[in-house]
C-alpha cells in the first residue's frame, strides 16, 4: 500500500486505484499532481507513475497538428466521436507552449468540443505549464501514461502553438497527423519542411462544398511534395486524404490508414523499437530540465548571473567567457 500523502491530497495508493478503474476525477486530480512543481507532489506524481506503468502503453498515440483555421478542434471531435462509436476510449491532451507568454487555455477547446468533452469514453485536457517546452513535453507524456493506465487506448496529442511543439509532439507518439487546407500552392510555401517530414498522414480539411475540387488538387500536390522526402526508418510512405470534419466525410478514412500503419509497423518490429527509443530520449529529457532547474534555481548562480549580464552590456567581458566562468561557478557547487 502506498500511503504517503502530503497536505490537502489523497494518499498515493487512492490515486492509483482511481485511476486504474477509469475515475474521470480522479485522473484530472492525478494529472494536477503530475503537473505541480511543488515538492511534495513531485515525490507524489513519483510514486503514482511507477505504479500505473505497468499499466500503461497499451494505447495507439497519435499526434495532431495543423495550420491556423484548419479546423483542429472540429477535427478531433469528429475524429474523437468516430473513435468511440468503434468502441475505443479517447484521451486528448495538448501541448501549448505559446500559454506561457498569453496564459491561454484549451477551455475554449472544451466548449469548442463540448459533445465530445461530454461523452463518457472521452477525457480532454490541456497542456501543462512549464517554464519550457521540454518540460511541457515531459508533463504531457507522463499525463498521457496516466491516460492510459485509465483505459484509454487512443490518445490523440494535439500541437496548440506552432513551431518546436511539432518536434515535441512527434517525439512522443506513433503516428503524426498534419491537417492543412485546400490552396496547396500557397500553403506548401507557409509550412516548415520539417514538419511535412515528420508527417505520416496529411489530411486536406474543410474539404466539402465548393471547396471538394481544390482539395483533390491540393491532395495531388502534397503527394508529389511527399515523394521528394526519404522513405521514414518505419518503412510507412505517408499518404494524403481529404475529410470536411462538419460534413463528417472522410474521418473513417483517416482511421483505416492509421491502421494500416499500426499493422506495418507491429510485423516490422519499428513501432516497439520506435516506443523503446522514445522512452531513452524521455529520460535525457528529464536529466536535462532537472539540471536546468537546479542551475537556475540556486541563489549563487542567479546573483552571478546579474553581475555578468552587466558586464556583458558595458562590453567588459563576452557573453562566450561569461558562459565559461558561470559554468566554473556551478561546478564548484558539486
């Protein structure tokens, strides 16, 4: 049994067991501990994800992204309600780094996606705020285990900002959605080559009304686009489809291919060697936003620093010897 419990919560154990039984509340509540910087439920959210890994991993993850006004949220709702009409459990979570500076919220998500958010079989929640995206990241991916753990057996991590979220995202999942919209001459300019790579499906949105023939164009040039990039290490070409998420067409399609992929890569041996991988590179992660933590977070170091940012405007020292001499300083706090 696993009793420690710090003021105002429930003991670990009562976590766990919430959470094992598919508890809505008190997944949102374990959630809420895996996200606090205080101590106390670090040692909590420690204990907590150690017990329910056992159980988790048994989901498909998939990543979801898209250019602004592409229709992300109506999307996921379709995409969420088609998923449990096929009798799977959904759990979507964010990443939003841009929250950080505006203090937004996917609250606006939750009434965007309000018969989703209301069904049984699905759980919505945002991203967590970090002081980065790494540590966002890392808060998502634990979030996600405990999704998991709840019975969830898709998880569907959506990109709110733009930018580094994409990498973040795509390093945590199995299958990497990019939404976009008909105009693909334009749109093909706009998107960051890094992006359409890590792509394993592009789906053309709003693809209904007058919009179905510039769609079918688009979804030409986006796989001649494809074609220029490698074959990815999971031996999966990426493929292009059109959906109008209003209109509910083309949603069912975006499924069958994430299995397919999911057939692929299970025979191949890449999606256990891709999840494996990803576990290795979480811990780097981790090491690394505990070593900034502490560096940043001891006095010594934050008084140092003002005095070398000083020198550095007044051009008495390079910011490459202030660097340096800082580092010095740290290590001789070991």
């Amino acid at each position: 049994m696993t009793n420690y419990k710090p003021k105002g919560r429930l003991t670990a154990q009562e976590y766990i067991d919430g959470i094992l039984r598919g508890d809505r509340v008190i997944l949102s509540r374990g959630i809420t501990i895996v996200e606090s910087s205080l101590e106390s439920d670090k040692k909590l959210a420690k204990e907590i994800i150690q017990a329910i890994l056992p159980h988790s991993g048994n989901s498909i993850r998939i990543g979801i992204t898209g250019v602004p006004g592409v229709g992300k949220s109506t999307f996921i709702e379709a995409f969420g309600k088609y998923l449990i009409s096929k009798g799977h459990k959904v759990g979507i979570l964010s990443i939003d780094p841009s929250s950080q500076r505006s203090k937004g919220s996917i609250l606006g998500d939750k009434t965007r996606m309000e018969e989703l958010a209301n069904m049984e079989d699905a759980y919505i929640r945002p991203s967590a705020t970090g002081d980065t995206l790494g540590g966002v990241a890392n808060k998502t991916g634990e979030s996600m285990l405990l999704c998991e753990a709840a019975g969830y057996d898709v998880i569907l991590i959506e990109t709110v900002g733009v930018g580094q979220s994409e990498t973040a995202v795509h390093g945590m999942t199995d299958f990497f959605l990019l939404l976009m919209l008909s105009g693909a001459g334009d749109e093909l300019q706009g998107i960051k080559k890094g992006i359409m790579e890590m792509a394993d499906m592009v789906v053309i949105n709003k693809a209904d009304g007058d919009n179905v023939k510039r769609s079918e164009m688009a979804k030409r040039q986006y796989q001649n686009a494809l074609h220029i990039f490698p074959l990815s290490d999971s031996g999966w070409s990426p493929v292009v489809s059109t959906a109008s998420a209003i209109k509910n067409i083309g949603i069912d399609t975006v499924w069958d291919e994430i299995t397919k992929y999911k057939k692929l890569v299970d025979e191949n041996g890449y999606f256990l060697a891709n999840r494996n991988q990803q576990q290795i590179q979480w811990m780097y992660n981790n090491i690394n936003e505990e070593l900034k933590r502490l560096f940043y977070g001891s006095k010594n170091i934050a008084d140092h620093l003002a005095i070398l940012e000083k020198d550095i405007v007044s051009s008495k020292i390079s910011p490459v010897k202030a660097a340096e001499l800082i580092i010095d300083e740290f290590k001789k706090s070991l």
